[in-house]
C-alpha cells in the first residue's frame, strides 16, 4: 500500500492532550514543546493603536466574558454561539469564554450578507449572536429572520462612527459586569479521549474545495482536540522546541500580523510559538505596508492577490520590507515566478506555500521547517502526523510521481458536517478525508495539479497566470481550459487590467484588441508552443474568489464553455 507521510528529519509528533479544551490548553497548561514567551512580548498588538494586550489581561477578560454570558444568558454545555466579526482583539477571547462555558463557536465570515448570516444562525441553532459593530445593520436583520430577539445580540466594539443604537450589551461592559460577580459556572473537566469528540466550532467550509463542492453551505464540525492537534503537528514541523536546529523559521518574541488566516494558522499556532499578533481589522494595501514596519512584523501569511500586490503596486517600493523573515502563501497556487518577484521585495524571507481546507481542520502540508526556500509548485511538505494517499478514479493507489487525488487522515480531521449524513458519508470514510484536490505527492511533497491537456502535454493554469502578472497592464488573471476538437483543450485567460489600462481600452476599443495580442504574444514569447493562450484573452471586471481569496476557477470554466457552446449553435 504506497502512503506519504512527513519527511524523515522532521521532529516527532509530541503527545497531544485529549482531556482539554482549547482554552484550558492555551490558558491553564504548559505543554512541554511549547517555547517560553517572556514576559514583556505581548500576546496581541492593537494595530492602529500599538496597544499590547498581555496574557493576563486576555485571561481576566475571558474569565470575566464567560461569567456574564453564563450569568445574562444562561450559556451552557452545547449551546451554540455565532461571532460575526472582523480580526478584533475581542475575537480571540470572545471564542474562549465561550468555550470555557462548554458551549460551540460558529464563526460568520463578516463579509455575509443579511441572507447569509441568517442561514448560518438558522442551520447551527445559534442562541447568541456577537457581532462588530460596524455589521450590526446586517446582523439585526438576520437575527429577525432567525427569530433571535435583538437582546441577544451583543456588540463587540462600540466606536462613536459605528451604527450601535444603545440597545445591545457591549463586550466591554460585559466584561466588567462579569468580573465584578462571584462565578456562576463550573469550568467541567473532560474525560480522557473526551476532547476528540468534544464540538468546538462549526465552521463553515469555504465550498470550494474537494468535499464542498459536494457540498456546499455546510457547516463542518471540529472538536478542540482537531485544534490542538494540529498547533502540535506544527510545531514538530518547524521544530519550535528542538535543540538541533539553529535556525528556526519562528522564535518567541517575533511579531506576526492577524490578517487573513483563519483560526489555527494564525491565531492558535502563532500564539503557541510565542510570536505576537498585530490585529489588523480590514485590509487595505497601503495601510498594511505601514503596519509592516511600524510593528517590524516578521511573518506574513497571504494570498496570492496580496503577493501581487506586493510585487506590483507602485506603493510597495516606498517600504523597506528586509526585516520580514517568513513569508507563506495560502489558497491558491503560487507561480515560481511569482516567488521569485516577491522574493525582490523581501529579500530576506523564507517563502513557501501551504496546503489544507476545514474538513482537515487546516494545514496538511506546508513549506518545510528545514527549507529556506519553497519549492517551485509545492504546496508546502506533509505534517508529521498526517497519512497521505494519492487515489484513482478506479481506487487503486498511486505511486510516488502519480496522480490522482489526495486523501489524507492524521489527527486533525473534523468529525464530519452538521445534519448533513450523506456528505459526511462521501467524504469523511474510515476517517480518511477526500479533499477533492488532483494532486502528485513528491519527496514528501504535495503538488496541486489543477492541469488542462493540450495535445496530451498537461499544462497548469497557475504557471500561466503568474507569468501574465508580471505584465504591466495585468492586474489579476485565471487560466482555464476550453475544449478543442484539435488540441483537446487550449488555454483561454481572463485578465483583469490595471486601472489606467482598463482606462484606455474603455475609450478605444481597438486599444483592447491590441492588448490582447499583446499579452498573447508576452506568453508566446516566453513558453512552448502548447502553452500559448490559444483560446485567446477575455477582459473582466474581477477574477471571482471564495472569501479566503482562492480562484473559483469553475466558475470562470462553465462561463467560457456556455459561451463557446453559444458560439457553436450560432453557426449551425
């Protein structure tokens, strides 16, 4: 039976408690990988403020929020929670008092709609909702769909600009309220093995990946134990607490920024490592460059439009980023030339990729704790602790350097989806994982292969795109395959402009035609023949993208293809 598992040099994977939730593992225990952080580096530094927030103070306002919620709610074993919010220094603790009363997080991507927010409440049972308070306006309306009264809306920051009538309780007060009262709730202890099963978030996938696409809108269930799992699984990956290694790609005291990642890549893990998070509310280029050097932040971990950014926005020349030393991109492939244009801007960074989704309650793979740089086309190396098969159509394994897809298993994987059987049938089995994702698993390596075929030569799409980014008028692009009765596939790119190129081919037309040829000539000029933009060049408005800022590639994909069908029928 051929499976992949980490590299051999890779640190074992330590003991991983499972009679703990995960704010008594980050709050109340030390784990014996985990780095001392001293004293003086803060757990959290508000950005526009440069306010630290320390471990103490984190602990006192968890305890305090969790005693209100118990005493204004009656929050307890079970009950489900929904935190509608931006990154916020109140989002951390918000999820830990909420833990601490046994009850489930649902975290609500705060670029919902009301429609969306409400099927979120309606589908997790939610009997509370915390929300920024910018969103309030959105958030009242699907609490009213929801039935869930508006005295149980609770806001997270209140700001003199925010639409907050008054009416809603505040963290803040809350806080205060609950630190002021004896404690009206028993913290309980789990059982052995209980944390395994023990719900710590419904959190909704992306539906873009592997088991979302078969289903999509599902909320995935994920114990605290899958969260634990996974901070441990990295920290014997980058080996924070082996004496062997000299130079960590992470140490106490080093700041990372709180931006894009989601909950266990950025917030537990970087918090276990001993590194500081800037809290970055909303991302906006110029400001995020500032916020880079103000705080001397040390660990990025973006996307690839943020890669682009920074490798082509005129405003990136004027910071100096060679203090930055770890740099990940996430969400989608990242071109080799990708890497080496941001490579310019940061010269003295690690940079690499990483590689999971919900269903494996994050990382499966990422760039190596050993690497000083990615690979080109990896998606990052296998944790220790993950099993990775490589699967056919037929079911028949894979060898080393084929492909097929991935399928994974470690102990990190979610328990499945909520009230939803079928799907957590079809792709959570024998507690394995199907992702979805074509992939070649190499050297303990993972290579998404998301590949067109052209004359039976396969051609990757992201190679494309990133040497279309390069080109000065592009400022996103998406490569798909459309069917040729010659070639079997060609490749056909849709290009998002810059704003003065755009600008130009909205007053000539004839502007736009050339730029087409143009750009069919910059790829022309630079790959074999099979790779060239056969299909041609089509200008759009904005390459669509899940909230994590991964290419929905499909989308794009059955929008040439009706067209092209169009075509076809018209000529008949």
């Amino acid at each position: 039976m051929t499976e992949f598992r980490a590299v051999p040099e890779s640190s074992p994977l330590p003991s991983i408690p499972d009679d703990l939730t995960i704010p008594q593992f980050f709050l109340d225990y030390k784990h014996p990988s985990q780095p001392v952080r001293p004293p003086s580096v803060p757990w959290f530094i508000e950005d526009h403020t440069a306010r630290p927030v320390t471990f103490d103070e984190i602990r006192q306002r968890t305890s305090g929020l969790a005693n209100a919620l118990s005493l204004k709610w009656n929050i307890v074993e079970n009950d489900v929670v929904c935190v509608f919010s931006p990154n916020h220094v109140d989002y951390p603790l918000s999820i830990w008092a909420i833990h601490r009363l046994g009850a489930i997080v649902t975290p609500a991507n705060p670029g919902y709609t009301a429609d969306e927010l409400f099927y979120q409440l309606q589908s997790t049972q939610a009997s509370l909702l915390l929300v920024y308070a910018d969103f309030l306006p959105t958030a009242l309306v699907a609490a009213k769909l929801a039935g869930l009264s508006e005295d149980r809306i609770v806001v997270i920051e209140a700001s003199a600009a925010s639409p907050f009538n008054g009416k809603q309780e505040t963290v803040s007060k809350l806080i205060a309220y609950g630190s002021g009262k004896a404690q009206n709730f028993v913290e309980r202890k789990l059982r052995k093995g209980e944390a395994k099963t023990k719900v710590a978030f419904y959190s909704f996938s992306s539906g873009t990946t592997g088991a979302c696409r078969r289903s999509p809108g599902a909320a995935v269930v994920i114990p605290h134990y899958s969260v634990i799992a996974n901070v441990l699984q990295k920290a014997a990956h980058y080996g924070i607490s082996d004496p062997s290694l000299k130079k960590k790609h992470m140490n106490p005291g080093e700041v990372a920024v709180a931006d894009i990642y989601g909950l266990v890549v950025v917030l537990h893990y970087m918090l276990f490592a001993g590194l500081s998070l800037v809290v970055v509310p909303k991302f906006d280029f110029t400001k995020f460059l500032q916020s880079i050097v103000r705080h001397n932040i040390t660990h990025l971990l973006l996307v690839p439009p943020q890669i682009v950014l920074l490798c082509k926005h005129p405003a990136a020349k004027n910071y100096d980023l060679g203090h930055v030393k770890f740099c990940i991109s996430g969400a989608a492939p990242l071109s080799g030339e990708l890497m080496s244009s941001v490579r310019k801007v940061m010269p003295n960074a690690v940079i690499g990729q990483g590689y999971g989704m919900t269903e494996t309650c994050t990382t499966v793979a990422i760039l190596g704790g050993r690497q000083d740089m990615g690979t080109v086309g990896s998606a990052g190396q296998i944790l220790p602790g993950i099993v990775a098969r490589v699967v056919r159509p037929d079911g028949s394994l894979c060898k080393e350097g084929e492909q097929g897809e991935l399928v994974v298993t470690g102990p990190a994987m979610a328990l499945g989806y909520l009230n939803n059987e079928a799907a957590t049938k079809e792709s959570f089995i024998d507690g394995w994982v199907r992702t979805g994702d074509e992939v070649i698993v190499r050297n303990s390596e993972i290579f998404v292969v998301d590949r067109l075929k052209v004359k039976g030569f396969q051609v990757a799409p992201a190679e494309l795109e990133g040497h279309l980014l390069v080109h000065k008028a592009v400022a996103d692009a998406c490569v798909v395959g459309i069917p040729d009765e010659y070639s079997g596939e060609v490749p056909l790119a849709f290009v998002v402009l810059h704003e003065d190129s755009q600008k130009r081919v909205a007053k000539d037309p004839k502007e736009g035609e050339q730029l087409k040829a143009e750009l069919q000539k910059h790829v022309a000029d630079a790959k074999i023949a099979y790779k060239r933009l056969a299909g041609g060049v089509v200008f759009i408005d904005a390459i669509p993208k899940n909230p994590s800022g991964k290419i929905l590639r499909r989308v794009l994909r059955d929008q040439a293809r009706q067209a092209q069908s169009g075509k076809q029928r018209a000529k008949l």
